[in-house]
C-alpha cells in the first residue's frame, strides 16, 4: 500500500477521535456577536480558513514569481533581438 494513503487514514482516524472527545460546547465572543459551536467544529473552522488563506497566499506569490520571470525573459529577448 501507499505511504501516503497511510498516513492519511491514520490522519482522518486521528481526526474522527479528536471530533469525538471534544463534542462540549464553547461561546465564541467576536466583536458584537456571540456563537455557541462545538470546540472540534470551530478549530476546523479555523484550521479551513488558515488553509485558504495559505493557499492563496501561495497562489498570489507563485503568480508573482512567474510574472517577474516572464518579464525577465521578455526583457532579454528584446534585448538580444536589437
């Protein structure tokens, strides 16, 4: 079997454990508002935004990296073209 699936059903059996054991309540206080969730479901919240921001942060600067490269490129081509 793969290494990889391995490790990502010890991951998820992990992550059913987690969700199980800590099914107790939490208020959450965010500026005028109050939110009543299960502590497993606001850390995936949090762990799902993290992600998002992560990858779009690497998203944006993969583009940048590839855009300057690009340029770069474009720029020596003129050059040795004259």
């Amino acid at each position: 079997m793969n290494l990889t699936i391995i490790l990502m059903v010890i991951v998820a059996c992990l992550a059913l454990v987690f969700t199980v054991q800590n099914v107790a309540a939490v208020t959450v206080s965010i500026f005028f508002w109050d939110i009543s969730l299960s502590l497993a479901l606001l850390i995936f919240f949090i762990l799902a935004i993290g992600l998002i921001i992560g990858w779009f942060l690497h998203s944006f600067i993969a583009y940048r990296k590839g855009k300057k490269e690009v340029d770069e490129i474009q720029a020596d081509f003129r050059s040795s073209k004259q």
